[in-house]
C-alpha cells in the first residue's frame, strides 16, 4: 500500500515489545503535526488499538503518516480473520480502512 | 437579584457568561458538591474534590435546556462527580502525576470542552495551543494523559445518568450486526457502544445526549474495545 504524507514514522517490534503505548505516543505526536479534531485522533488510537490485538505472531511493522489533513496507519501481519470479523466497528472509528495480504492501513482524514 | 433566582435560570445566565450568575450558582450549589465530595472522602483531599466538582458544575451550564424539564442540580451532578473521578484517578495512579501537570490537564480540558461548545467540534492540538496560549510540549503531556489513560471502570459512573430509555438503540441493535461488541457489556455500556457503531453519533453527540463528559465517554468505548482485544488469546 502506497501513501504520500508529509512526515512518517516506521518501526518494528517483537513479540514482547511494548508496541500499543508506544505506537498511541507516536500517533499522538505526528496528530499534532495534522489538522485533525483531537476526538478523530482518539478515535483512529481506538481503531489502531484493536488491529493490534489481531497481529499475526512474531514481529510486527508499523507505520505513521503524517498529512495536513489526515493521519494514516499500517499494521503489518494482521491475521486475516481480525480486520473481516471487526470491520464494522473499525469503519466507525476511521475514515477509510484497507486490508491487503495481511497489512491494515487505517486512515483519519478531516 | 441572583440570591432569589431559580437555579435553572442562574444557569442560563451562567452560560451566558454572566459572572454574577455564575458566582451566585457556585455559592448555591457548594452544599451539593461538597455532599458529592464526601463519597471520595479519604482518597483525594477535600478541597481538590470539591474544586474539580465545582469545575464540573460550571461545565454542565453550557448544555443545560431548562425546557427539557430536568433540575439543573440533578443534569450537573454527573458533571461533577466526572470531574473528581478524574482527580481520584490521577491520585491513585502508579504513577504520580505533579500538580503543575495536573493544573496544565485541568486547563487542556477546560479549553477543550469551551471549544468544543463553542465550535460543535473537538479542537485540533495546534487549535488547543492557540487557545491555552501553553507550550506544544505541554498540550502533548496533557493529552497523553488524557487519551492513553486507563479506561474508567464502569460501576464508578452514576447509573442513572445512562440508564434512561432510548428509542434509538433498539433500532441500532437490530440494524447491524454489534451483537459481538454488545455481548456482556453492562446496559449503560451498550448504550453507548449502540449509540456510536449503531447509530452513529459522534463521542460529542454521546457526551451531550447522556450528560458525561467527551472524555467520559472515550473511556466507556475504550473498555468496550477492551472486550473486543482480549478475544486474541483465548
């Protein structure tokens, strides 16, 4: 999945790291480069939150990208299942959502 | 003469910016803060309780509707107790939070509930700096608070203020399929999560239609999501 933002962020962490306080710290800090109301950034921190819950075992990518206007997300493996079985809730939380092979973008945009 | 006015209409005018109105609703209202106060007795000092409870009084003018019949003491008592839970967690946090930060949260939030009344939106962090005038560095560690904090445990929020009926949510229920999320939760707690995945409000929309705070209700969805996470290891 391409995105052209302004600024990101990519990491890597393993099975026993820390990943969700660290990657809502990051979200937090590239929102503030961004337009975006506070609840959308909440929002899309929820909606990350969960797909972090379905990661695949092993390592796991994430990614932040920063626009004026919009805040995007990759997780990377997801299982496949998790974002399918959740996508309801998810669309609720986040402007867009993309699935493919095992990668979940999330998208916040104002 | 505001010593004789009916609450209700010290409130009106209290959110109209009248400051003898609002001095007036303080004074008149202190009794009942102070009764609220005295349920976290032992956990956070009195003052600070009744202060925070005080700060909720004041918030809760700018969505009170006398013509919705409802006494202005019974629409901003959740208000206040919102306000000193939010003082008796960051008390009982592991970790301590200084009172300089805490007095930088208060004014982050404040500045965000006038905003987002003001607006009908939540601010953005560089509208939050603009509007405290306070430092990014230190809107970003208000926030962080704010939004990575633990979720509220649901059996501290008065029961009545989410137990009323609602046409909607039945509906929601039956329209999509959240009977996965639903599952189990409390009646207080699915009528949030109904009102938000089911019927789609916004958390703002949520917050003003059951009298919690935005943050309040971030939490309650928080732990619902919560249900959702611990799915993955079982």
């Amino acid at each position: 999945m391409m995105h052209s933002g302004a600024e990101s962020i990519r990491g890597r962490f393993g099975p026993q790291a820390p990943v969700r306080p660290i990657v809502a710290n990051l979200l937090l800090a590239l929102g503030a480069r961004t337009d975006l109301p506070i609840e959308q950034l909440d929002e899309l921190g929820l909606a990350v939150d969960l797909v972090l819950a379905g990661r695949a075992a092993g390592e796991v990518a994430v990614e932040l990208w920063a626009g004026d206007d919009e805040l995007a997300v990759s997780i990377s493996p997801v299982t496949h299942e998790w974002p399918v079985r959740h996508r309801l809730v998810l669309e609720s939380l986040v402007s867009e959502i993309e699935t493919a092979g095992g990668e979940v973008l999330l998208r916040a945009r104002r | 003469m505001p010593g004789g006015e009916p609450t209700a209409v010290l409130a009106v005018r209290a959110a109209r910016g009248e400051a003898d109105a609002r001095e007036a609703l303080v004074e008149r209202l202190a009794p009942m803060v102070a009764a609220l106060a005295h349920r976290f007795a032992g956990r956070v000092p009195a003052a600070d309780l009744e202060q925070a409870g005080m700060l909720g009084v004041l918030k809760a003018v700018n969505g009170f509707d006398p013509n919705l019949g409802t006494a202005f003491e019974a629409y901003a008592s959740p208000f206040a107790v919102g306000e000193m839970l939010a003082v008796v967690r960051q008390s009982t946090s592991p970790v301590r939070v200084p009172r300089a930060v805490r007095d930088i949260e208060r004014q982050v939030n404040a500045a965000i509930d006038d905003f987002t009344a003001a607006r009908g939106r939540t601010p953005s962090v560089r509208e939050i700096v603009t509007f405290t005038g306070l430092d990014e560095e230190d809107v970003l560690e208000a926030l962080r608070a704010r939004l990575l904090s633990r979720p509220v445990p649901v059996t501290e929020l008065s029961e009545d203020v989410l137990a009323a009926e609602d046409g909607d949510l039945a509906a929601a229920e039956r329209r999509i399929d959240l009977d996965e999320l639903l599952a189990g939760l409390e009646p207080r707690s699915r009528r949030i999560v109904a009102l938000r995945f089911g019927v789609g409000l916004s958390q703002r929309e949520i917050a003003a239609r059951v009298g919690l705070s935005q943050m309040h209700v971030s939490r309650l969805l928080r732990q619902a999501l919560a249900r959702l996470q611990g799915e993955v290891g079982q």
